[in-house]
C-alpha cells in the first residue's frame, strides 16, 4: 500500500538562464497578464545551460519522500524533453514542453493500492484516462489530488470537470484558477471568489497559489493566507511542485491546514534559490525547525 501514487509528467528538464529577455505587463488580459519576450532574429546569450530531471511526477515522487511518505509515480514510458527559459533579473520562467509529456499509459495503476492518487499533466485527448482515474479511486477508495496543468483545462475541460467532483485536494496558481472558473462563463480575479467557486466544483481542500503574494488554503469554511517566504530568486521553476510537496508531506500525516500551508510555503521558498526542481526539497524535520 502506497502513500501517494503520482500521475504525471516526467521530463529532461533543459533549462537556459539569460538576461536577454524583456518582461512586460498586459494587464488587461487576465488570463496572460504578463510576458517575456525576445527580440526577433536575434541571437540569444544564455549565460548557464543546464539538464535537470523534472516533471511534476517526478518533483512529487522526490518531493514526498523526503517527508517519508512511501510514495510512487506513474509517467510516460518515453521520458520527455522540456525547454525552460530562466530570466537571470527575476526567475521567472517560461517552460517549453513536448505534448507527449503528458501521454500516459495507466495499465498498471490497476495493480497497485494507495491511499492518495494525484493526477496532474494530462494532455490531449485524455478521455479514456479520466474514466480510469474515477474508477480506480472508486474500487480502490483512494483519495484524489489534482493539480491540473493549462493542457489539462484547455485541451478536454469536461474530463477536468469529472475528476474535479471527485477531488479531496486541488493544487493551482491563480491563472490557472482564473481559467477553470472562465470555462464557467464566470469571469473574477478575485481570490476569495475564485476558491470559493472552486469548492462549488467539487474539492473539498483549495490551495491556491499567487506569486509573489502568497498561497492560500481553504476547508470550504476558513481560507488560510501565508505570504511567502523572502529569498534570493534564481529559478522559480518547480516552485507550484515544491508547495505540494511540502503541503502534502504534513497535511497527510495530520497536520492542521495551516500549518500544512506554511510547509509547503517553506518548500518552495527553498527550492527557487536553486536552479532546478528538486535540488532545494526538503525534509520534514528541515521544515520544521521554520515552522
């Protein structure tokens, strides 16, 4: 019996670290309301290139075991290639990925038991997965986690919307919370608004991420708020996987929300000082000693 069965991507992350890039802000698109751009034709210094195992199937196997969950993971039978542009002046990245990525094949999940499945990074036509997914977690009375990827909202919503009925747990950053809610015909940037529509859909835990500003958590009662934790930004990438990890490492060991909130706070706030996914996970007992 398994802790946690992750189901995702499992990618060679390829990570290029430049200074040449130009952010700027399209405030009136709220699904896209900021960019990084490149000038055309140019010829792009990268500072650093760099490989990196990487993937949220990855970054939660490794992620969760530091906090001794017996924890597995179940990705594509050909590992992936992503591309990951890192701005040196803030960290910021824009991720590069092959649609196969997210091509899975869940034949084995049949033969194995857990108590939680998380299910993230699903692309394409993914129709006959959802169906496996809701009838695994029935016959096996495993608990759901989701941590849909923008593939997952775009490419096939009504699967999204079959597993998001079904949910224990939801993990998303807030343009990704924007985006569910607007295939809803409901248009709020509101975070408050957003979670509380989110539990309408199904979850019964909401952790939401946003930037800079924080993360919350919420029961369905009281929405929890921690403001992150100031560092030294190299490379956010990984830093959503890393919040998982650190949330699901206590709260499914029994820890309250809140606390479960700050350790995945604490999680993520580590691993963006380092280049890569997983060089900054930490254990529970690391975590601890901030909490």
């Amino acid at each position: 019996m398994y802790d946690l069965i992750s189901i995702g991507s499992v990618v060679k992350d390829l990570i290029l670290i430049t200074n040449r890039g130009k952010i700027f802000k399209t405030p009136k698109d709220k699904l896209a309301p900021e960019w990084l751009g490149f000038e055309l034709g140019e010829k792009i210094r990268a500072e650093n290139i760099l490989e990196s195992d990487g993937g949220v199937a990855t970054n939660l196997l490794i992620g969760t075991k530091k906090f001794g969950l017996k924890s597995a993971s179940i990705g594509p039978a050909k590992k992936a290639v992503s591309v990951i542009i890192v701005d040196r002046k803030t960290g910021e990245r824009i991720i590069f990925y092959e649609k196969t990525s997210g091509t899975i094949n869940l034949i084995n999940l049949k033969n194995t038991k857990t108590k939680w499945l998380s299910v993230s990074s699903l692309t394409g036509n993914w129709n006959q997965q959802a169906g496996k997914i809701l009838a695994y977690i029935k016959q096996k009375k495993a608990k759901l986690i989701l941590a849909p990827s923008t593939s997952m909202i775009r490419d096939e919503y009504k699967n999204l919307k079959k597993l998001l009925k079904n949910a224990e747990i939801i993990f998303l950053n807030k343009n990704e919370a924007i985006e569910i809610t607007a295939n809803e015909k409901i248009r709020n940037t509101n975070v408050k608004i957003l979670i509380k529509l989110l539990h309408k859909l199904g979850p019964k835990i909401v952790c939401l991420t946003d930037g800079r500003k924080g993360a919350y958590a919420s029961n369905g009662k009281k929405i929890y708020y921690s403001p992150i934790k100031k560092v030294k930004t190299v490379d956010v990438t990984g830093a959503g996987d890393a919040f998982a990890s650190g949330f699901l490492g206590f709260y499914l060991k029994g820890a309250l929300l809140e606390n479960s909130l700050k350790a995945g706070i604490i999680n993520s706030a580590n691993v963006v000082k380092y280049v890569g996914t997983t060089k900054g996970l930490m254990t529970k007992r690391e975590i601890g000693r901030e909490l």
